[in-house]
C-alpha cells in the first residue's frame, strides 16, 4: 500500500519516465511536506534525464534553468519543478555552484542538498523510499540538521544559515547543535546573500506560527544585526511602567500577538524601533518615549525600502506604524473621532485595532481582552452610518464651485478647502453644496480672494 497520498496526475506523470527508460523521484519540500501530512502546492522531481530530454516528453514546459537542468512541467493541472541529478561545484560567490555535473545516482544528487529533511527521495513508480541521511528520524525528533559539514553547506550557500532558521521558526523544531554553532561562523558569506533572497526567507520566519521564536534564533546567532540593525538597537532598551520586557522581547512578542497577515506581523514587529533614538529621562527618573511613533515610522520606511518590500507594503505599515499610539475613551466628541478617522482611515481601522492588540499582547505576555475595543468600534460604526464625509473629496462642493467664486486655483484653494472638510468634521449637516458655498464666500477674504 503506498504510504504517501501521491496524486493521480503526479503518477501519471513518473509512468511517463519509466515508459522512457528513466527515474523520477519525489523530493525536497514536497515529499517533506508530504511526510509531516502537509498541505503540498509545489511538486519537485528529481530524474536522470536530461533536462532537454524531459522537455521533448511533454507538451507544455517552461525551460526555467537548463544550465542547472531545470524544467518546469504544466502536467493535468499540477505545476512540477524537475531537476537532472546533479552534483555541485564549487561555489566561487557563496551563492550558486560555479559549475554542475549531471550525475545517473539520484544518491550523489541528494548528498548536495542542504538539510537532512530535505534529502529524501521517493520513488514514483516503484515506492522505494530513499533516506540516506536520516532525514525521517530528523523530522520525528522536530530537528533541523545540515547534511554533513554544517560549515560546508553554509560556506557553499549564504542563504542555508537563515533557512535553517526558518525552518526551525515554521515548524518550531530545534537547530541541530552543531548546526546552529556554524551559523555566526559563515555571517560573512550570509552577508553575500541579495536582499530579495534574505527579505523572502524573512517574510517565511515572521508568517510562522510564534515568528519570536525565529527571531530570537536570529538575535542569538549574530544575523539579526545584518537583517534590521533597527531593531537589534532595541536591546537592553527598558520601558518601565506596565511593560515587562525591553523593546526587542517587547516586539517580538508583539509580533506574536498580531494575526498572520504579513503588513501586520511586520507593524508590530516594527512599531516601536524608533524608542531607542526618542529616549529621555523623566522627571521622576523613568525613561519617556515621546512621539517615538513617527521616529518608528520614519526608520520602519527607511528598513523596509531597504529590503525592497513593495510599496504597497511599506505604505501599509509605516501607516500603521505612525497611527499606532491612539487612546481612545468615552469622553472623545464625536468630531474628535471622526478626525481620528480621517487621519487613520475607516478602511485601516481593523488592522489598527489588531495592532493594539498585538502591542498590548506583547507589553505584559498574556493575551488581552478584545472586548475593550468594541466601544471604539461601535462608536465608528454608528458614525460612518451618519456621514462618511472624512477627505476633502467627500465635500458636497469641489474646486471647480470654488473657482465660480472668485478662488483661484493653487494653494489658497487648497487651503479654503481643507478648512471646509474641518468643518464638515465638526458638523457633518453643513455638507451640503449650498451651506458649503455660503461659509466658503464668507472666509475666502481671510485668504485674500
């Protein structure tokens, strides 16, 4: 009976190697996945075609790196990487081998992977699983282990130290002590890594079950500095009053408390970085962190860009970032939160109160009650009922009413018309087109029309 739950096209797919006189193998993370009773998106095959060879036996493949003997195959809706055996040379850049030599021994093609887990291999038509490496008692015991030489494996990719790192972070499996003891020692060759690379295996760690644990593995073997010295800074960094850890444990255990959307993660990852540049001294000798939001805004803005997030990211969080430290009570006016709503957002109000959470969750450890901002959100709810009126594009009259007046284009107009929304703010009833044009005749002579 086959003990993994191969799919039909997928055996389907290995009949067409034997039919050929070739192997294919499962292997890597699918097989992975598969054995921990994942969920599998990615296919990965190994064979010992060559990759011109597999790419005349089907009808739809995408030559993806040939110099490597790489095609991906589109086969009765699966999408699978397939791999010639291979072994690799040197890698002159700590990045890629310089050179591969395609090898018939799908046994010399695993010994160049880079963790025990990932070197199986399964055996599409006859079942034969191969494990050479003890990658199946690595994965019972919850251990991340090089294959080999851990300072090898390291040296010939940079990028090995934080995947095991992620892994460990994903799976919440140890670091093989040796393992983790070869991490500070290739940082040099990690620094090599292109920061696309180092941003997508970070993304990986902060979107795991508890990122804090990754994190703290970052700290620990000397990476985090070189990944967001920002944050590192925020050691040893103390807070006082009802706060428990410093800002880093802060922050990492905030990242913890958000949900597993990636803008999120990151905000509360990231709220509090610029503490450390906002410090004082109180008068009562206690540390303050006045307007620390908007240094944290500043300085999430200025990691993220460098770790080439896209923009629709960056201005999510640092959005967030900035608005984080609102306190909200029963005696704010109605004017008062519809201005909140319009600095923050109606649309950006969920993930604001999430972070509220999280932050909260990350100042003592334990998970606060949501409930305490249920009056925020029914106070919202019931006003955006009322008039949704918050941006100068809500106004009942636009530039070109003004300019029937008499108000020139440019910044008085502009002006004129912020001054409108503000009223509208306080009393939504004026925003009407005939109300709006009698205020807006009455203070244009203040602005010299």
């Amino acid at each position: 009976m086959n003990p993994f739950p191969i799919p039909k096209a997928l055996r389907e797919y290995g009949r067409v190697f034997r039919d050929a006189g070739r192997q294919a193998w499962l292997v890597g993370g699918a097989l992975r996945d598969m054995i921990l009773g994942k969920k599998v998106n990615d296919w990965d095959v190994a064979t010992d075609a060559p990759a011109r060879e597999v790419a005349k036996m089907f009808p739809r493949v995408i030559p993806t790196g040939l110099q490597h003997g790489t095609v991906t195959v589109l086969w009765k809706g699966l999408t699978i990487e397939t791999t010639t055996f291979r072994v690799d040379g040197n890698y002159g850049d700590g990045r890629r081998p310089d050179s591969v030599t395609f090898t018939s021994d799908i046994r010399e093609d695993l010994r160049r992977r880079d963790f025990t887990m990932n070197s199986l291999a399964y055996n599409l038509e006859t079942g034969e699983l191969l494990d050479p490496h003890q990658g199946r008692a690595d994965l019972a015991a919850g251990l991340v282990r090089a294959i080999g030489d851990p300072l090898e494996r390291f040296t010939e990719d940079g990028l090995r130290p934080l995947r095991a790192i992620r892994f460990a972070s994903q799976l919440g499996y140890r670091i093989d002590p040796d393992t983790l003891a070869a991490i500070p020692r290739t940082l040099e060759n990690f620094r090599r890594v292109s920061i696309e690379r180092v941003r997508d295996e970070l993304v990986k760690v902060l979107l795991s079950p508890r990122p804090s644990y990754g994190l703290n593995l970052l700290e620990e073997t000397g990476m985090l500095p070189h990944i967001l010295p920002e944050l590192s800074a925020c050691r040893g960094v103390e807070q006082k009053g009802f706060h428990r850890f410093d800002v880093l444990d802060h922050s990492f255990l905030s990242c913890d408390g958000a949900p597993d959307k990636i803008e999120l993660r990151i905000a509360a990852l990231l709220h509090d970085i610029g503490k450390p540049a906002a410090r004082a001294e109180g008068p009562d000798g206690l540390p303050t962190f006045h307007r620390h939001e908007e240094l944290s805004a500043r300085a999430a803005e200025e990691a993220l860009r460098r770790l080439k997030f896209s923009n629709a990211v960056i201005s999510a969080v640092v959005h967030l970032v900035r608005h984080h430290m609102f306190a909200y009570d029963d005696s704010w006016s109605d004017a008062a939160v519809r201005r909140f709503l319009a600095r923050t957002g109606p649309e950006n109000l969920e993930d604001l109160l999430a972070l509220r959470l999280a932050d909260a969750y990350g100042t003592t450890g334990t998970p606060p009650d949501p409930r305490g901002l249920d009056p925020l959100r029914k106070r919202v709810r019931d006003l955006l009922e009322r008039s949704r009126a918050l941006s100068i594009r809500d106004l009942a009259i636009d530039g070109n009413d003004l300019a029937s007046l008499g108000v020139p284009r440019g910044p008085v107009m502009g002006r004129i018309l912020a001054e409108l929304l503000e009223t509208v703010l306080d009393d939504p009833e004026l925003n009407t087109p005939e109300r709006l044009l009698d205020i807006a005749g009455k203070i244009k002579g203040k602005y010299g029309v």
